[in-house]
C-alpha cells in the first residue's frame, strides 16, 4: 500500500511559451468564437469605462445644480439616465455573451486533451502505473483539467477585459486629472511588486495543493480497493491515521 506515497510534487512547465501555444493549438479550431469573443470584452470594457466617466456630467451639470430647485427641466438629465442604461445593459449583454461562448470553447477544448490524454495513456508502459495509483491518474483527468477549464473560461478572458479596461481608465484619467494619474501610476507600480512577490510564492503553494489533490486521492482510491485487506490485517486505525496526514497536508 505504499504505492500512494509515490506522488511526486508537481511541477510547472520549463517554457510558459510553449505551454500556451500548445493550448492555443487545441482552440485554433474556435478561432471565429474567440474573435466574436475579444470584439464583446471590447464592448463591455468601454461599456464600464464610458458608463463611469458619464457619472461626472450626471452629477456636475444636473443632480448639484438642480439641489434646491422647485420645478427644474428634467429632460436632459433623464435622457442621459437613459443612454446610461443602454451603455450598461450593453456591457451586461456583451459580458454574458463572451462568457457563454468562452464556456462551450473551453467544454470542447477540454474535451480534446482529455481525449488526447487517454490515447497518450495507453501507449505508456505497465512501469508507469504500477509507480502511480489510480486515484492519481483520475485526479489528472478531474482536478487538473478542471483548473485548466477554469483557466480557459475565466482567466483569460478576465486578463484580457482587466487590460483594456486598465487602458481605457489611464486615458479617462489622463483627460480628467493628470496630477492624480500620475499619483495613481506610482501606487500601481508599488502594488505590482506586491502583488508579483506574493504570486511567486501562492504559485508554489497552488502547485502543492494540486499534488496533494492527487494523493489524496489514490490514497483513498487505494484503501477502498483494498478494503478487504485492510480489515483482514486490522488496518483501519492505520489507514485513518495515514489519511488524516494526507488531509492535513491537503488543507
């Protein structure tokens, strides 16, 4: 039973680069739904930049002034009320509809490397599964491929609209107030150096979980197999001892 105690910790790719382009090559096949895709984050990006830079006029050219009126013109102010609504059920619109199509790409992009994965598994050797349990290999087809999903749905898209939404905002700013976007840039870049030192380290410790993940689970996988051993030998105590460990190195 000490076959679960193999797992080793896993590692990230040696090239970033090649990575990416790798799956890249898994979704090229969706090329017109990742174009349709960047065309509505670039809708609901401006949507949420224009949609805030209107607050300015909402409230300098008609809320204040109007404090204190008794029948003030209200034409103007709902008329912009009303293209603030379009511009924002726009952007909602345009966000559903690059996160919808993100889902299907990536449920069919996931579709073909766990496919690729199962032909890839039966041409290994008998040595590489005796040296890795079952519930290991199953975690490759879940745990990991489902966080490969969520990278595919979500990530990608979200560093995408966060850059041109970055973007927009810089130049808004620029417009409004250089003095304070000037202030702003020195607090971004102390915040990216924040931010890249505790990535470095939370990377580490996602790549732990994700091994951990693993051996968890061809532990317990392994135990209920081997149920009937583990109660002909009086293993139970061991056994919940063992996988306790197992949890608390998980959590």
């Amino acid at each position: 039973m000490s076959k679960g105690q193999n797992h080793k910790v896993a590692f990230k790719p040696k090239n970033v680069g090649t990575t990416i382009k790798r799956i890249l090559q898994y979704m090229k096949a969706y090329w017109l739904q990742l174009i349709l895709v960047i065309l509505l984050v670039l809708i609901s990006s401006v949507a949420s930049i224009l949609g805030t830079y209107l607050l300015k006029p909402l409230f300098n050219d008609y809320i204040v002034p109007y404090i204190g009126q008794q029948n003030p013109d209200l034409s103007d102010f709902l008329r912009l009320i009303g293209i603030m609504g379009i511009i924002y059920a726009s952007g909602a619109v345009a966000t559903f509809g690059y996160n919808r199509i993100m889902i299907n790409v990536s449920t069919s992009t996931l579709y073909k490397i766990r496919t690729d994965m199962f032909t890839h598994m039966q041409s290994l050797p008998i040595k590489y599964f005796d040296s890795h349990t079952h519930g290991e290999l199953m975690s490759r087809y879940t745990n990991d491929t489902d966080t490969l999903r969520n990278m595919l749905s979500q990530s990608f898209v979200n560093l995408f609209s966060s850059l041109v939404t970055v973007i927009g905002i810089f130049f808004a700013m620029l417009i409004l107030s250089p003095v304070l976007t000037i202030v702003v840039i020195v607090m971004l870049f102390l915040m990216t150096f924040v931010i890249k030192k505790l990535g470095a380290k939370s990377g580490k410790y996602f790549r732990e979980q994700q091994s951990a993940v693993g051996e968890v689970n061809g532990y317990i996988e392994e135990m209920i197999e081997g149920q009937k051993v583990v109660k002909v030998f009086c293993y139970e105590d061991k056994s919940k001892e063992a996988f306790d460990k197992l949890n608390e190195k998980l959590f």
